[in-house]
C-alpha cells in the first residue's frame, strides 16, 4: 500500500515526537497499566485482610520497620525545629488547649488525691504483695517519640526509638509521666510501632480506683487531641463516679498491660436504658498530642516472677 | 543511570515519606498531617504523565503502607495514590500551565485519595474508619494539602524535571 508522502511526514513527526525524552506526548496512556495497578492493590489488600495476623505481608512489615525506623529516627533529630514550627502553627488553639489542659491537670490532681484516699487502705494490703503497683523494679527503656500516624490514616499509632536492641517486645506496655499511653504492637532492632489506647483498635481491662469494679476500656478512634476512652464495666449495674480514676486491671505476666498503671479519670456515666449498663467516658492522663519521652517496661514478667514467692494471686485477671 | 533515577526516586519516595510520618507529625492540626507523598505523585503525574504517576503512586502508597508507625490493611494507600496519579496525569496539560489549575489539581487530587483511603476503610470495616471521622479529616487534609502546595509541588516538579532528560518509559 502507497503512502503518500504527507502522511509519510506525519508518521515520521510522529515518531520523532515520540522519541523525543523531553516530550509532551509520547504515547497514549496505557489503560492497563493504572487498571494493573489498581488490581495488584486490590490483591494486597484481599490478602493482607483475608489472612489477619499470618499475612504474608506481616515479614515485610517488620522489614520496613527496620529499615525505615533508624531513617525516622535520623529524620526525628533533624526535625526539631519542626516541632517549634508546629508549636507556632498551633497557637491559634494552643491558649484555648493550654486552659483546656490545666484545667485537666487540676481534675486530674484532684481525682487522684480522692483516689488515693479512698485506695490507701486497700493499697496498703497489696503493697506488700504486689510490687508492681509501686511502679518499683521495674526495667524500663526510655525513648523518644520519632514518628506519628497521621489522622489521614485513622490510626493512632506511633513509632518509639527504641527497639529488640533495647529489649523492647511486642505486647509490653508503654506509660509516660502521667499514665498509661499504649503498647508495643511491633519490634524492629532500634524502634518499635506503640498502639496508643485512644487507638479505635485498641482494649484495655481497666479497674475502677474506688470500687476496684473491672471493666474493659477502648479507644474511640478520635483523633483530635480530645481522644477519650469508653469503659464497659462487667458488671453492668455498676454506676461509676464521675472523676474516679481508672487503673490498668493489667494480666498475669503484665503482657500485654501491667496492673496498676494509672489510665484516666472518669469524666461522664450515663446510663443506657435498654441494656441498662452505663456508658461511661474515661478521658485519659496521658495527653496524646504532644508525646514525647515515654518508658516502655521491659522487665515485667520478672518483677512478677519475684514478687509472686509472696503473692499467688495477685491482682490479674 | 536509569537504575541510579530508579534509585533515585524511591530514595525521594522513602524520604518524603519519613518526613510526612516524623518531623511534620509535629504540625499536626487535629492528627491532620500535609500529605507530601500525594504532593510528590500530583507533582510526578504534570511532569510524566499519569502511567509514570500511577506506577509512583502504588509505590508511594505501598510505602505509607508499610512504614512504621502505620498500621492498616496494605494496599490501601497504594490504591488511593495510584488512582490520584493516573487522574492527575489525565488532566496535566492544564495543571502545568497555571498555577492555579496545579493547586486545583492538588486539591483535587488530596481530595480523591483521602477519600479513597477512608472509603476502603469503610468497606473493609478497618477501626477507626467512620464516615463522622472522615467528614472531619478529608476536608482538612485537602486545607493542609493545599497550603503547602506553593512550597513543595515547585521542589517536586524540579526533582523530576532534573530526570527529564534520561526519562524512564514505564
């Protein structure tokens, strides 16, 4: 078949067109290429989903974590001044979060000095048993906070720098200064994946201060800096007071929650007609939006091990 | 050296990702962080096309997948970003005329995928996932998204107008 010169000028345009790197259009876009795509992130995901905590993408998890937690941690340090900037981006709320949060640490005080009244008594019987409740012969690892999900992601995760190196397993529990923030989900050599209690994900047996009652709190998935805690007490009866404090019921061994870490103060109990339990909201010690340094206890087991010559019981559940 | 700009790019993917997950967790406005791995795939997508962008995007989100501290079900983010950098290349003759059509673009595409990611949430009933939660974050993400635009796209697209000349073909 003859082509006609004009045509033959087209293709060969065309050609150089397309040769050309710098070009606009060098081909059309292939549609299967994004439709391959989109199909192979569908396979992760039916994959990563369909096979829970085996997931064949668990290994390459913890892959990423060893290989992106030291270049988070690098990043953290460099990344400083960031936090000043954050702190200057924030100020519009920060007064407002600022009486927000004295007000908080005045309740929180107050409910605690309450607690301890009313919990000395009782203390002193377990004190001798239970030398967890002392925060005593613990071995904590320190670390700092080296990166944050972000709430693009609904999770309310962070990464800590510190990690197996450091003694750090999964499962241990993860308190600062004021309570309790988390637990370790996941362990890389240097750093390790902490899932905050305010996580939607995430349960915690906690125990009323004043009347010792047990429940199960969990995270509301909120990820503002206004997280609270929702506590369903086993005993649905049960009508807690407003501005108690709720301790970790904590397991045997302390994996995954030690017993006896401070989690928060009751701030509401309302009571649900139809299965007349009480929805009752913990609003936690911990404030999620500007940790820092937290203490990941690595020696649980042990300070149980030697405390139990004296207690069988304990305080687990 | 097409393998050192493979190389390359995934270092800027690496990065711009353990930067969004660290030091600007630090400007957070209600857990709300600038989304720089979807600013670098609309960037990737005006300056190669949406096959170039789409293959960074799955890449990209594969990574805020998998980095720590992130834990959700994989292929979610490689999903939604695969998805913005296809559409973004689609509409990349205008975006790279005017700089408003580029910040459309972003807010567009910021859109898009945060939806998207909150939507896959929801299908596969992954906690915390909630449309209530989502009406909160997608419109902030995008705010956030759009605000640092002017400072980042600029970067991005210089990064891959320095490949230009040895382009990859996907």
């Amino acid at each position: 078949m003859p082509s006609s010169p004009a045509r033959r000028a087209r293709t060969t345009r065309r050609l150089r067109a397309s040769r050309q790197p710098g070009s606009r259009r060098e081909r059309p876009p292939s549609r299967a290429l994004p439709v391959a795509l989109v199909l192979a992130a569908l396979t992760l995901i039916t994959v990563d989903r369909a096979t829970g905590d085996d997931s064949p993408l668990e290994p390459v998890r913890a892959g990423a974590e060893t290989v992106l937690g030291p270049v988070q941690q690098g990043l953290s340090a460099a990344g400083r001044p960031f936090a000043a900037a954050g702190r200057f981006v924030t100020t519009v709320d920060g007064l407002r979060d600022d009486n927000a949060r004295l007000a908080r640490r005045n309740d929180v005080l107050r409910a605690r000095l309450a607690a301890t009244k009313t919990a000395r008594a009782r203390l002193a019987q377990y004190d001798a048993l239970d030398e967890v409740a002392k925060g005593a012969r613990l071995d904590t690892v320190e670390a700092r906070v080296v990166a944050v999900g972000p709430a693009q992601s609904f999770n309310r995760t962070v990464t800590i720098g510190a990690g197996t190196r450091q003694g750090v397993r999964p499962d241990m529990t993860v308190l600062d200064a004021d309570g309790l923030v988390g637990r370790v989900l996941r362990a890389g050599p240097t750093t390790a994946t902490v899932l905050l209690v305010v996580d939607a994900d995430s349960v915690v047996g906690g125990r009323l201060g004043s009347t010792a009652e047990l429940g199960f709190l969990r995270g509301d998935g909120d990820l503002s800096d206004e997280g609270r805690l929702t506590m369903t007490t086993l005993d649905s009866t049960a009508r807690p007071k407003v501005g108690d404090t709720v301790v970790t019921w904590g397991s045997r061994r302390g994996i995954p929650y030690l017993a006896g870490v401070p989690i928060g103060t009751v701030e509401s109990a309302q009571a649900t007609a139809r299965d007349s339990s009480a929805t009752v909201s913990v609003r936690p010690f911990v404030d999620f939006s500007s940790l820092d340094v937290v203490s990941v206890v690595t020696s649980a087991p042990r300070a149980r091990a030697t405390a139990s010559g004296a207690s069988s019981a304990g305080s687990g559940g | 050296m097409r393998a050192l700009q493979v190389v390359g790019t995934f270092l800027l993917v690496v990065l711009v990702v353990c930067l969004q997950l660290g030091p600007f967790s630090h400007l957070a406005l209600q857990g709300v962080v600038p989304d720089l791995a979807l600013l670098v795939v609309v960037a990737a997508a005006i300056a190669r096309g949406p096959s170039y962008a789409s293959v960074l995007g799955f890449l990209a989100g594969l990574t805020l997948d998998l980095a720590p501290p992130v834990d959700h079900t994989t292929g979610r983010w490689a999903l939604a970003l695969a998805v913005v950098g296809y559409l973004a290349g689609q509409v990349r003759d205008d975006a790279d005329h005017s700089a408003v059509a580029a910040a459309l673009t972003v807010a567009a595409g910021s859109f898009i995928g945060t939806s998207l990611f909150a939507l896959s949430g929801l299908l596969l009933q992954d906690p915390g996932v909630s449309v209530a939660v989502a009406v909160q974050v997608v419109p902030l993400a995008v705010l956030y998204d759009l605000a640092l635009t002017p400072l980042v796209l600029p970067l991005a697209l210089a990064f891959f107008a320095r490949m230009q000349p040895l382009a990859l073909r996907w």
